[in-house]
C-alpha cells in the first residue's frame, strides 16, 4: 500500500521525535550555572522552571548562581515547587540553590513591579 521509503521516512520520524522528547525530560542532576552567557541556565527562573518540569535526578541538584549575576524577577515572583519536582526531592535527592562557591560579588536579585497594595 505505502512505498517501502515512505515507511523508512515514517518510522525514522517517529524515532526521531521520541528520543527528542525523551533527551528533553530528563531530571536535573549534578552541579548547573547560572549567568548571562555560558552556563546552564541564563537566568534563575529558567532554572526554577527547568526544575518545575522536570524535578531533581538520583543524587540531587546544585544549582549555582554566577558571582555578580543580576536579574529582574518576574512580577509574580519565582514559584518554585511542583508535583513533578516535590515528588522527585528527598533527603538522599536534595536540591541546592547557592551562590558560586569562588570569591567575588553577590548575585544580586531585583524585583519586578509590583501593583502594592
């Protein structure tokens, strides 16, 4: 019925498309950057959302912020905590936040606008 390349074509797709979605979902693991240009993550709500999807792997998680780092958070603020995250943390599976362990100036975080109250 279907010309025997076309098959080919299909089933490589399909391949190509699950090992796509497969390499993305992985838990977060070991020691990840963040900063500007170079690391990980380009700024601490990529990373809290990179954790909101797809939780801490065996072993648990580092997440290290660049000396001098500054960043303007989002008006709602960092939501951090999610059914996928929350169920993959554990005392054996922590997850760190911290600042480069290397000298030098402290990240600094602004606020977004807020509309007070």
């Amino acid at each position: 019925m279907y010309p025997k390349l076309f098959k080919v074509r299909l089933l490589f797709t399909f391949c190509f498309i699950l090992s796509y979605t497969i390499t993305l979902a992985q838990p977060i693991s070991g020691t990840k950057t963040v900063c500007t240009s170079g690391c990980d993550y380009p700024t601490l709500n990529a990373a809290v959302a990179a954790l909101n999807l797809n939780g801490v792997a065996t072993g648990g998680a580092i997440i290290e912020i660049a000396n001098g780092h500054t960043e303007t958070l989002p008006n709602a603020g960092l939501s951090l905590g999610s059914a996928t995250l929350n169920a993959s943390l554990s005392a054996s599976n922590p997850l760190v936040i911290r600042k480069s362990l290397t000298a030098g100036a402290k990240p600094v975080f602004t606020s977004g606008a807020g509309t007070g109250g």
